[in-house]
C-alpha cells in the first residue's frame, strides 16, 4: 500500500511517500525560513501563499522520487491542524481535490499524531504503552500512548512551547530565526553553570510546564549584562544560551521521567523539533540509562516538520477506522489532544 503524506500546517511545504507502514520512499521539504528570517518568526499571510506555489512541485518531485505515478497511490494523508488555518487549508484543499480526481481515499490527520510516532519511521521501534515527550514550536506536552490510534494527553504547556522559548530566546539575543538550531550552537561553546535561569516545576506532580518566565529571566540577563557585550565580551550570548538550554532540558527531562516512573512505564519516545536538540538527546539518554528506561529518539530528518511522519499516522489512522472520504471536513486550528 502506497501513502502519499502532505504537511502544510506552519512555514515548510512537505510531501512524503510511504511504502506499507516501513518504507520512506521520499520525503521531500521546501523550507520558507529564508522568507520569515527577517521578520524572527512566522508570518501566516506569507507562509499561505509561498505553501501555493511549493505544493504541486513537491507532489511531482515526491512521485518522481519514489519512481511512481498518482494512480498508484493508494491513500492520500494530510495534516488537518493545529496550525495555521490559511497553511492547512493548501494541503488540506490541495489534498481534497487529488482525492476527488484520483478517485483516492484521504484521511486528515493532527499534526500531533504525526510528531507522537515519527519514532516508528527510523530503524528501532518502541512497544506499546510508552511515554512520549512531544516538544516543537507549538506543544510543549507529554502523552501516554497506548496505540497509534490512543494517545492521552497527561501535560501541556501553560504559556510558550520550548521551541517557541529558543526561538523567542534567539529573537531577543539577536541571532536570527529559526532559534533553536542558533540558541544551540551558541550553547555549545558556552558555560551552562553562569547563569542560574529559573525552572518552573509547577505544582507537585504537574507534568505541565511554563517557560515564560524563563524567557523573562533571560531578557533581564541580557540587558544587565549588555555592557559586557559591548566591551567585545565574547563569552555573553554563549553562556546565556548554555545556561537558558540547560534550564528547558532540566524540566522536560524530569518530567518525562517522573511521569514514566509515576506510570509504571519503562519506554520513552521523543517527538518534535526541538527532540533534535543534542543537550536534550544526550542528557535525557544518560538520564533514562540511569531510572532503567529504554529511550526512542527519531532521526534528525523526523524531528522537525515533514510529511513522513503525516502518511504513517494516517496509514494507521485509515487502516483502524477504515474511513471514506468526507469532502465537507475542515481543517483545525488547535489539537483536540492538547
Ligand atoms: O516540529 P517543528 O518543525 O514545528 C512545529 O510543529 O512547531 O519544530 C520547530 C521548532 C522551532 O521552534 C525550532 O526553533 C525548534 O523546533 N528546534 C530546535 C532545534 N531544532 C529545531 N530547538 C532546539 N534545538 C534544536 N536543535
């Protein structure tokens, strides 16, 4: 069974092709940072319209790659939100009319469902009930999945997503957009120890979480500090970056395994762009070796945005409820698992 999976929820245009529920056959991202770059985040009106004119190249490149034509596909899935109503509804319509022509049957599927087994699109595959930490511009939430198809939400973010934190982060340090790769790099080289940024834990046993007063706390570093920067003191945005990193990394590893623990689970998955952080992947490795957890992280290719991920959820989504077309369905601006 060939899936041809679409992702236009935010900023990147993606189209994946699925063989069964194993084979990448394409997997193919057109990226609109350098559009947004100069503004330090997302602006909807641009993303829409630049999703239009990457869309059917994609589908042509996608079906090129994977050495097949339209007729062969055989279920087509797209991200029906959260999102960006005027993005989703490119794929979403874009997606519609393939069906209709094609005589395809389409499932929409949540962006989340996607993030939550991107994990199953690499080599390793973790065995139901697991925990999974799903964190990327939007979500900052853990889940409890006990199937592809049931998934309960068990925390959220109150404020900011980490990822909307780094990049937030990035904005006001003046490095640039999209901020986590950036805030990342600098953190690299920098000191995790000379700043000791607030951790939100919440109240007891809260697996939600809160970064805006991180954020805060950054801001106010920052202009202390700011005189440093201007005697050529090199040392500032690394150690701040290093310091605010290791200050998200703390509270999404903790969490992760207090609900893991709190839960009776020995399995934890990661999902979302920000699980492509190195600090993150790496401590929450140690740290899961330490309590006896096994950990899934997705490869790189997976973390962020792509439609990859989009086709296996749908596939699983399609071959559970067997749903037919249903042109009236609309697409969503928030997640009903979240
Ligand atoms: O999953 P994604 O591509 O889009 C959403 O569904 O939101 O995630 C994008 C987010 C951005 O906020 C970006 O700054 C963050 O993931 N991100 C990272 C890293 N790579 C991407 N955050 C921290 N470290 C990274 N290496």
């Amino acid at each position: 069974m060939f899936t041809l999976g679409i992702e236009s929820s935010c900023d990147d245009t993606a189209v994946a092709v699925l063989r069964d529920d194993t084979a990448v056959l394409a997997n193919v991202v057109s990226s609109q940072d350098s559009i947004h770059e100069r503004f330090g985040g997302v602006v909807p009106e641009l993303a829409s319209r630049n999703h239009l004119l990457a869309i059917q190249p994609l589908i042509h490149s996608a079906l090129q790659q994977s050495a097949l034509h339209l007729e062969d596909i055989d279920l087509v899935a797209v991200t029906q939100g959260p999102g960006l109503i005027g993005s989703l509804l490119v794929g979403f319509s874009y997606a519609k009319a393939m069906s209709y022509v094609a005589k395809i049957p389409f499932v929409g599927v949540d962006h989340m469902a996607g993030h939550l087994f991107s994990v199953f699109l690499g080599e390793k595959h973790p065995s139901f009930p697991f925990i999974a930490l799903i964190v990327s511009g939007g979500t900052s939430s853990i889940y409890i999945c006990n199937s592809f198809t049931s998934f309960t939400l068990l925390g959220r973010t109150r404020d900011d997503a980490a990822g909307e934190a780094f990049d937030k982060v990035a904005k006001l340090l003046g490095l640039g957009y999209p901020g986590g790769p950036l805030v990342s790099q600098y953190a690299a080289r920098g000191d995790a120890n000379r700043f000791l940024f607030p951790r939100a834990w919440l109240e007891k046993d809260s697996y939600d979480f809160s970064f805006s007063g991180l954020k805060t706390a950054v801001l106010q570093t920052y202009k202390k500090h700011y005189p440093e920067l201007q005697k050529n003191e090199s040392q500032l945005i690394p150690d701040i970056c290093a310091s605010f990193q290791q200050a998200v990394v703390d509270v999404l590893i903790q969490k992760t395994i207090t609900a893991a623990r709190n839960n009776s689970i020995t399995t934890v998955v990661l999902g979302g762009g920000v699980s492509a952080n190195s600090e993150l992947r790496t401590k929450m490795t140690e740290q899961c070796a330490i309590h006896g957890i096994s950990l899934f992280l997705p490869d790189l290719a997976y973390c962020t945005d792509n439609a990859a991920m989009i086709a296996l959820a749908g596939y699983h989504k399609y071959k559970k409820i067997n749903i037919a077309n249903d042109f009236d369905t609309d697409v969503f601006s928030r997640s009903i698992y979240n």
